[in-house]
C-alpha cells in the first residue's frame, strides 16, 4: 500500500507516451480511475521514505520486479525506454518509463521497427521519482501490467547497447561550449581509447554499454542538449519563448525575462510572432555610443527555418567598431508565403518605438539619434523617420552604387563592345555623381548624358545602345535624383551630418560595411557552432543562444580587449615619448 511522504498533486505526463489512438483511449481511462492499493486494471502509486531503510529495500525489491531498477535498466534485454524525465530542484528526478512493446513505431515518426521486441499494444507504463544525491527511491507509480502478447514476446530484432552516461556527459558538456559535432567524435575516440571515461572497464566484455558514440546517438545528444538549456523541441517555438517569459512557468528564465523588451506571439492569422532584444550591456552602449550620435540599421533572413527577419540596430564606438545594440525580430504573418512579404513600414515602426521607450525608461530622459544610415530600403528610412523626426538619413555608398550598377547590368545586357563602352560610360558618371555637394551640380551631369544619348539616337551612332543607356538614366533621374534621396547618399548628406555630429567628414559612416560585417560573423561563427549538420535554428533556439551565448561573448571579449589594451598603454607610458605618442594618436582618432 501506499506509505511514507505525502504525495505531491502531480500527474502521470501519460500524454507524453508513444500511443495508438487506440492505446490512449486506454490509457486515458485508466488514469481516471487511480488505486492506492493496485488491485486490478488500475493505476498502482506507492510512496516511499528516504530516511527509512526497511521502506528502501522494499521499494528496491519492487522495482527490481519489474526491471525498473537502475541494475536492471542497464541490462542489455531490458524493454523499458525514457519518455521523459526531469530534474527538480531540490535534487528530485522524475522519469517517465514506457514499456517497448507498446510503442509502436509509427506514432513516433519511424517508418521502420527499430525496438528490439514486436509491438503487442501493451499499457505499461511508470514514473519512478528518485532522490539523485542519495539514490533513494520516493515514489513509484503507473500502470505495471503487460498484456500476455508482451510477456511471451522474444527478440525480433538485435538490440542496441545503450550509450553510457558519461559518454553523453562528456558530449553535452562540450556542446554547451559550442564544439562542433566532428570534435565531440574526435573527443569520444581518444578518450575511448585510453580508458578515460569514468566508470570505463579494462574488459568491455563485462559492460553492459556502449563506448563508441555512433551516427543515429547524435540526434538523442542534441534532444538531450536541448532539455539541459530548457528548450522542448517537442513543442512550438513560441510556447517554449512563451515559458520562459512567465514568471509563474516552471520555465521561466529570468535572463531572457530581462534581456528580450518586448514580446508577441503570433495569436492569429496575419499577425506577427515579435522579439526584440536588448541587454543591459546593449543598453548601456546604445547610450554610451547611440545616443546623439550616429547609428546603423540593416535587416537580414535565412537565419532560422522559420520565415523570420531580424534587424539590427549597430553603434559605432570611439575606435571605430561597431557594436550591436538591438535586435528586432518579426516572422511574416501566417497567411504570406514570403517572409519579404510581410515586412513593412508599419512593423518596423512598431519595433522601433518599443526599442526607444525601452532605452528611455532605461536611461530615463529622451533617447535621440542625430544619423542613421541604412542600406536602400525606403521601408527602413519611412520607419525610423515615424520613430525619429529629426533623424538625418544616409544610404549606404556601397548599396546604392550596387543598385545603379545591377540596373546598368540589366538593361545593358550583352558582351559587345559598344555595350560595354556604355557600360564604362554610365560607371564615369554613377563616381561622378557621388561625391557632389550641390543638387544643381548633379543635375547638370545626367542632364549632359542625357543630352548626349538623345544625339546619339537622332544621329544613328550605336541607336539602340543609346537608347538603353538613356533608360538607365531615365532611372537615376526619376527616382535617385529626387533631392530628398540626393540628400542621402551623396556627399552633401555626409557633410550635412559631420556637421550635426560635430566631427569631420571622414568621421561619418560611408557604408553600413560594420554591421555588413557582423551579419557575416553572427551567421557563419556565432550561429554556424550550434547549427547541428548545417540545420538553420528554430526560432525559440535562436533566441536562446542570441541572449545566452552569442551576445555575452561578444561583450565579454570587449571588456577583455579593452583591458588588455589598457595595460598596453600603462606599459607605453613608461617608455620613453610614449605619453606623448598616445596624447598625438588620440587626437588623430587612432587609439
């Protein structure tokens, strides 16, 4: 009967097992209809206590009797699997046993019979809660009878020797530092080779594990990686964020409680799954280095298997680096096919506006932004105008002369010499147009091309070339040479904004090259260690490593920089002229 401790007012996670329709219809009526004293087609539940050796012995001998002893789990026969477990935090583990010969293997995604026994629809199933810094059994509970197909059940198939915890141990734990799954084999082998696994025996023939990681163990290495870190990929992605958000979720984490400011969950069709993120770290910078100054935006996707876009907000520090100070991130809404689709002006304002309340309830006082340069997205410039009136607006060098010239390719496709002349020509004139400073000045140039392309056609010099070249400039006049955009990404723009930043010309940003940079690092270094077999991130583990991993390290491995390079000067400054070498290299902005 049941004895000892109080039971808790947890339930059997039955709906975790492997069942058939049928098998669950079962096993549902079963948990309706519970017995303390095990009698029968019921649910069996029976307390033990830790400090009491003879309750102990009995709950040993019990589980030994139905193979659910830790001994008897670790034989090579035995039909018991793990369908869940957990750790609490008072040192109790609750694990969930299904026996093999009802799982079958369809319902768990598997078009082939792997488990060593048939399928025979048995209802076994247990939980076994243990005490794991003493090892004592608490509690024993479930449904402990095998139908008779079970009990009469041989091996159908060659079993496979289970893994040996520390083996997993090992791979978890170099996991956790972002090893690559090639190194974690590399590890297994040279370890397995000098016995230096805990617990490894001289004579293998004497265990009942195995040593040797194989390919088919990886996917239960990283199921058990994504338990240790919280992230259940049984589940969607924005219940997991959802857990972790609520702080009355025995999930919750307070970290990325913290770090992400704002938080929406995709609730019905056309609307957006929204993160944004901001850590202390990021925060303190965006005042540090944002504030009155000038910023960088830039969107980027394909960084997770869902339709997701994130935009990063980077600042600039005094040695000219850039540094990531928010990240906003939207998917497309339910109903788009593209995530392109459903990123618009709109969702970026919104995102934005949460991003400065959040900096200003952080700061407290009004967050400004003096320049912002983006790439050529008018979404961009429309949403940051909505959040920042008085904001001065940059288009990237690089980017716009990488429109004009993918719009000169175009519509002068070919080889032949006379396109390519006029090619060269229009590249003259797209440089020419760069560094102006007066609206009229730049007018003048294409207006002159303009003129010479029409002389070109009523002349019959190379018609058709000309009339090509004359759409391409057709183009720049049309749109680029609005003076408002003039503004943007000429010369004039950049001197227009040294003069708000109250520095020099070569002090304002060209390009969006640093946070160009960076999207290539956060893409093919931080992301690519956790991306298992090249696999693109669901969106849950995205943010986990972005909060967790990614951005820690790259604030960690400034303040290590700095601090190196503080020691560096100290050690200058006692050299002969080095005072003064520093004092002439600060002035010059080369610290």
């Amino acid at each position: 009967e049941a004895r000892g401790d109080k039971t808790d007012k947890t339930k059997i996670l039955w709906h975790l097992l492997d069942l058939t329709p049928d098998q669950r219809v079962s096993v549902g009526a079963l948990h309706g209809n519970v017995s303390e004293a095990g009698i029968g087609n019921k649910i069996e539940e029976y307390l033990y206590s830790a400090a009491d050796p003879i309750q102990q012995n009995e709950a040993t001998a019990f589980l030994e009797s139905h193979s659910l002893h830790t001994a008897s789990l670790e034989e090579v026969g035995n039909r018991w699997s793990v369908k869940w477990s957990k750790y609490l935090k008072n040192g109790q583990k609750r694990a969930l046993y299904q026996c093999d010969c009802g799982r079958e293997h369809s319902q768990y995604g598997t078009k082939k019979r792997h488990t060593a026994v048939d399928y025979t629809g048995c209802l076994a199933h247990a939980e076994i809660t243990t005490h794991e810094p003493t090892g004592a059994i608490l509690r024993a509970r479930g449904f402990f009878m095998h139908n008779e197909d079970c009990k009469k059940a041989g091996l159908a198939r060659k079993p496979k020797l289970p893994i040996h915890p520390s083996v997993y141990a090992k791979a978890l734990a170099q996991l956790q530092e972002g090893a690559l799954l090639s190194a974690i084999q590399a590890t297994n082998r040279e370890l397995f080779r000098i016995g230096g696994y805990p617990g490894q025996p001289k004579d293998l023939r004497t265990s009942n594990f195995r040593w040797i990681l194989k390919p088919y163990d990886t996917r239960t290495l990283y199921r058990q990686y994504n338990q240790l870190i919280g992230v259940n990929t049984n589940q969607a992605a924005h219940l997991n964020v959802d857990a972790w958000l609520n702080s009355e979720s025995p999930e919750y984490n307070p970290v990325l409680s913290e770090a992400i400011f704002h938080y929406s969950a995709r609730a019905s069709q056309g609307e957006h799954f929204e993160v944004c993120i901001a850590t202390q770290e990021m925060k303190e910078a965006a005042w540090n280095h944002g504030h009155r100054s000038q910023l960088m935006l830039d969107g980027t996707f394909g960084i997770c298997n869902s339709r997701l876009l994130l935009s990063i907000i980077m600042a600039v520090d005094e040695k000219g680096k850039g540094i990531p100070i928010a990240f906003l991130m939207f998917s497309a809404p339910s109903g788009n096919r593209q995530t392109s689709s459903g990123y618009n002006t709109e969702i970026l304002t919104k995102l934005l506006q949460k991003w400065r309340d959040e900096l200003e309830k952080f700061g407290k006082q009004t967050f400004e932004v003096l320049v912002m340069i983006t790439d050529t997205d008018m979404k961009e410039r429309g949403a940051l105008l909505n959040v920042f009136p008085h904001v001065w607006l940059l288009i990237c060098k690089f980017h716009i002369r990488q429109s004009w010239r993918n719009h000169r390719n175009k519509v002068l496709r070919g080889n032949a010499p006379a396109l390519l002349d006029m090619k060269a020509r229009l590249g003259c004139l797209e440089t020419e147009l760069i560094p102006t400073t007066e609206f009229t000045t730049a007018m003048q140039l294409i207006e002159k091309e303009r003129e010479v392309f029409n002389a070109m056609i009523q002349q019959g010099d190379s018609p058709s070339v000309a009339q090509r070249g004359l759409i391409h400039v057709e183009y720049l006049l049309s749109f680029w040479m609005k003076e408002e955009l003039w503004r943007s990404w000429s010369d004039f723009g950049r001197r227009a904004a040294a003069h708000l930043l109250s520095c020099r010309f070569e002090g304002v940003l060209p390009t969006t090259n640093h946070l160009e940079s960076f999207n290539g690092i956060l893409k093919r270094k931080h992301l690519a260690r956790w991306q298992h077999g090249g696999r693109k991130l669901r969106p849950d583990m995205l943010v986990h490593l972005l909060v967790i991993k990614v951005l820690p390290s790259i604030f960690e491995q400034r303040r290590f920089e700095e601090r190196e390079e503080r020691r560096w000067h100290d050690m200058l400054r006692k050299l002969p002229g080095g005072e003064e070498l520093l004092i002439e290299r600060a002035q010059g902005g080369f610290m």
